[in-house]
C-alpha cells in the first residue's frame, strides 16, 4: 500500500510517482528514447534521458501537457517481482541498456536474486508504461494535483557520473504538496536567477574566466580583489586573536609528500596529472596544504609546552574537477584555502576544537547568516581499510570525543553517517543564504591518523615521545565558494565594509565638483574605497550607474551643500535620502567601515 497524504513519506511518493509519468510522456512523444534513473530530490524529481535527437526547452509544454494527461487517466501502479534472468531478458527486448547494467549491477554489488518492476495501469486495467524499480509511489495518479508540478531545467549528467561514458539529458521538475508551496518556490527561483553569482559578477565586474586561461580558473578583478583581501584581511584578524600563527607553502611538492600521508591514494583522481622534470621526481600541484604544514611542524623539535601549534596560511590550491562540474566560482580548479592546521594534546581538544565552532559563529553573526546546521560526519565501518583508515578504536575514540565537545556546546547539530575524512570524523558547515538557498561552507576535522604516519612527535611531560591530534579547519572554505555565497546571500548590495566602492561622489554640476573632490580626496585619506561621477552625463544617469555598480552611498552635493558644508546622502540599498554634515558623514563612515558593521549607520 502506497502512504496516505498525511504520512511523512506522502510527498517522496508523489515526487517519485511524477519521474514515472515523465518517462511515461517522454516516451509518448519520443518512443526510441533509453531511460535510466529517476530519483526524487529535495524540491521535486528528476529523470535522466538518453535521447536519439536533442531536446529543449521549448518541448516542456508538450511534456507537461502529456503528463497531466496521465495524471487525469487515475492510473496506478503494479508491482512485478522478476528473478535477475527474466528481468535482464525483460529489458534486452525493450532494448534498455542501462536497466540491464542496473540489475548487473545489483547481482555484483548487493548479490540481488530478484529485482522489481512497477508497471503504470490505466483506467481500463491497460499496461501503459514500466519501469525498474524499488517502489514508493501513489495509490492512483489522480493524488497529484496537476498544478503542483513544472518542469525546470534540463542538464547534462555523464551516465553513473562517468566522463567516459554516456552524456544524458536530464529534466527536473519541480513538486510540492500544494500548489502555494510550488508558486513560492517558483518565486524563491526567480530570486535566485536574480542574485546568480555568475550573473552579478559579470555586471559588477568582480571576476571572469577565460577561454586562454582555462576552465574553472578564475581571474579576480580589481573590483573582486578587493573583497577577496577584505575577507583575508578579517581571517588574519581573527586568527591572530586565536593566536594562530601564519606560514605560507609552494604550490607543488614531490608526490612522495602525498603518498606519505595518503592523499595520493584517496585524492588522486581530483589531482592534477604529475609534473616529470628530467632527472627528477614526479612533481604534483598542491591539492590541499596539510601535507605541507606538516613539514613544517617536523622542521623543529617540538615540546608539550609549545601545544597547541597553530599554522594558518591562505594556501592556493588545484583540484581537477571533471568540466561538467565546474560551476562558476562554486566548484572550481584555483581555489584559494582559509585554512589552518592545530597540533595539539588530547588534552587540549575540547577547548581548541570548541573555539573552532565558536569562530564559525562569529562569521555567521557578521556575514548575516541565519541559517545553518552543523553536521557530525561519521565513519562507516564497512569502509574500513578503503575509504577510510582502518582503525576501529581510533575511530571510536576521536568521534565519541567530537560528540562530547558539541554536547557540551550550545551548538545545535546532527549526525551523518559515511561522510568522515579519510583520517578522522569531521564537522561540515551547512548555510543558507538570505533567499533559502543551501551551500557547504566549511569544515572543522579530526585527523588522528596522518601526524603518527608522517612521522609527526612532541615531547611530553614524561620525557616520551607522543604523536600530536591534529585539527583540519577552514571556517571560511574558499575565498571561490564563498564569495559566490556573499554575492547571492547579498544580492551583489555588500555590507558597506566589504562593497568593492563604498562611495560615489555626484557633484550636481561643474561649480559644484570642486567641493565634490575635497571630499572624495578626506574619504581617500581615510582609506575609503571612493569613486568620483563628473558633471559631463546627467544627474538622474549618474545616480543611476551608481545604484547599478551597487555602491552603497551615493553623495549628491549641489548649492545648499556647498553653501552648508554638507552631503546629501544616497542609501542605495534602503533607498532613503537624508542630509547629513560632511564632518558627521566622513566620522560615520569611517567608523562603520572599521567595525565591519552590518547595516550602514546613514540612511
């Protein structure tokens, strides 16, 4: 029996119940098309597709149309128990291939004997369409409501995510329970496009990629380079307080470096091919700067008495990513790391690990960040010996001592199983920017593995050597990700500390620029980042360009100004005007800037 509207699995069926309705359309309107899996998903479904002649967007409205035919037919669902042999015969007549590499699949992996088919009825007891599956689906397709549905988007996926293998097409469709909930996450999406990273970097000018360069390298402007040394600038602040101390680290090392602490084995596929110079070793690009800092520890006899050691350093960084993946500055090859490796005693971990969580809370204060969940990622002990270190009581130990320190905290989290670092278990920060939309943000590990296998030893109070824990942390990621963040949680309307250009001068007229420079040149002095419109376009488009570029203050000065020896100020993200003293203006600003305020204090 399928589950009632009102049992918490009601939506994954109707979700799941919709990806059989649009294979069963696409195949209508496309009988020679291959099909594979469809899964539900967090706002809907998807199916992915491999089509004899390309599709597009403009074939969503017959697809649409076609299914909520099936949907008004009230057909429901069969289930057929087939042993592998029938199934695999089944599909190899219907000439499906990849539900003949599913069930292969299931035999090899999960020793399957019996697979399931579930097979579309229509109103006159009529076989109308079958898929292989699992189950979960509605009693009758007349559950759905037809105008909970759309069709979003259509997207490139490589068959079982292999760039060797089949390109498909896939469709995803947004569904909800009630057609309230799909319009405002139709609104929400329309939002997004509004806030696209990509999109707004472009108008603002903050970053570019280039055809010359290379995918998923991307090329900071001046404008974009600015915020990227504003938020360095904040983590070294900040890292300071803690007392980190800084180091910085080559962009390559031998691979012999990565084989002894095991990121070769578990990374290599996300790394850039080796570097052979003659008469040398291989060479690698750095994936990740543990490695490295590492060394650094080692160069030195250590003492208990120097823990906990902390190494900070913005490391640039080079991960492969398949060019399917590449997505903006969201998942890119040149990623620059806010990262930091602690060395410390087991007797330090509960304060050191726990001012880790407490300097993300501060970021989420600072950057506006409401949302959020800390994830507790665990080990999966069927993995032991492959994707993770196989250590079982060591990976009891450091994950029951992770547990404890976020109890002990005020911080909310949850746990999540097969999600650990090779080395250790992890906390993964999850936020939501300011139109719901979700991203990973940081992380916060355990290593209780590589520091013993590299060699790493401090002397304790016992006069013996002891192999330091090690936290992983990088509470900001990559400057790449999370200035991609900023821009959409923003909106491209940065805090007033963080805005590429904080202030525009707009002298009314040509008597009026005179006035106009002599404060631009005191906001200068103080470091104000300040851009100057000349009297040559009109007023109305100069006011304009400077709400475009989202400058936050736009000051307006004409003859009461200069008369007054005052501004007009111009909130561009509040839209209110107010006059204010040029001294009061400069001494605010100032100090908005300085204590990296929120919200601007004029206007």
């Amino acid at each position: 029996m399928s589950a009632k509207k009102d049992q918490p699995d009601a939506l994954h069926n109707m979700r799941h119940s919709l990806a059989h309705i649009l294979e069963q359309a696409v195949l209508k309107l496309w009988p020679d098309t291959k099909y594979s899996i469809g899964p539900p998903i967090e706002n809907g479904c998807y199916h992915d597709f491999l089509f004899s002649t390309p599709i597009s967007e403009d074939d969503f409205p017959k697809i649409e149309k076609e299914m909520k035919k099936i949907i008004h037919q009230g057909q429901t669902f069969r289930r057929d128990e087939l042993s592998t042999a029938e199934a695999k015969k089944y599909w190899k007549e219907r000439k499906q291939p990849f539900k003949v590499e599913m069930i292969e699949d299931l035999e090899k992996n999960e020793g399957a004997k019996t697979v399931t088919n579930y097979a579309n009825i229509g109103p006159k007891g009529e076989e109308t369409f079958v898929d292989l599956c699992r189950g979960g689906h509605v009693e009758n397709t007349k559950e759905i409501a037809p105008d909970c549905f759309k069709i979003m988007t259509l997207a490139g996926a490589y068959w079982r995510g292999d760039e060797k293998r089949e390109q498909m097409t896939r469709i995803y469709i947004a569904a909800f329970a009630t057609k309230a909930e799909l319009d405002a996450y139709l609104q929400m999406m329309e939002e997004a496009k509004r806030r696209d990273h990509r999109k707004l970097g472009k108008e603002l000018d903050l970053f570019t990629f280039s055809d010359m360069v290379g995918p998923g390298l991307p090329l900071w402007t001046p404008k974009g380079t600015v915020i990227a040394d504003a938020i360095e600038e904040l983590a070294k602040e900040k890292e300071e307080q803690g007392g980190y101390l800084r180091v910085r680290t080559p962009h390559i090392a031998k691979g012999k470096l990565y084989e002894q602490t095991g990121h070769l084995a578990h990374y290599k596929e996300t790394m850039f091919p080796p570097m052979k110079l003659d008469g040398e070793e291989e060479y690698y690009l750095k994936p990740m700067n543990c490695p490295h800092h590492h060394q650094i520890f080692a160069s030195q006899p250590r003492s208990y008495r120097d823990m906990p050691l902390r190494l900070a350093e913005y490391g640039h960084c080079y991960r492969y990513e398949g060019s399917g993946a590449l997505f903006g500055l969201m998942r890119v090859r040149s990623l620059t790391m806010n990262d930091a490796h602690i060395y410390l005693r087991e007797d330090q971990f509960e304060e050191e690990f726990l001012a880790v969580c407490n300097l993300y809370m501060e970021y989420f204060k600072l950057f506006d960040i409401k949302k959020y969940v800390m994830r507790l990622s665990l080990h999966d002990p069927k993995g032991l010996g492959k994707k993770y270190v196989d250590a079982p009581a060591l990976w009891k130990k450091t994950e029951d001592m992770v547990r404890k320190v976020m109890k002990k905290s005020s911080i909310d989290f949850i746990e999540v199983p097969n999600e650990a670092a090779f080395y250790g278990p992890k906390i993964d920060v999850e936020v939501w920017s300011a139109i719901g939309r979700e991203f990973t943000l940081a992380t916060n590990q355990v290593d209780f593995d590589v520091p013993g296998k590299v060699g790493l030893s401090y002397i304790g109070e016992d006069g013996k050597a002891h192999v330091p824990l090690c936290i992983h942390r990088a509470p900001l990621g990559t400057h790449e990700r999370f200035i991609g963040f900023l821009i959409e949680h923003f909106a491209g309307l940065f805090p007033l500390w963080l805005a590429p250009i904080q202030v525009a001068l707009v002298p009314v007229a040509g008597t009026h620029e005179d006035y106009a420079l002599q404060i631009a040149k005191e906001l200068k002095e103080h470091h104000v980042r300040t851009v100057f419109y000349g009297h040559e376009e009109s007023l109305g488009k100069r006011i304009r360009q400077g709400e475009q570029q989202k400058i936050p203050y736009l000051i307006v000065v004409g003859d009461k100004e200069v008369e007054a020896k005052s501004v007009t100020v111009r909130n561009v993200k509040t839209k209110k005007q107010v006059t204010v003293s040029k001294d009061e203006f400069v001494k605010t600003t100032v100090q908005d800037i300085a204590e990296r305020k929120l919200e601007a204090s004029i206007g």
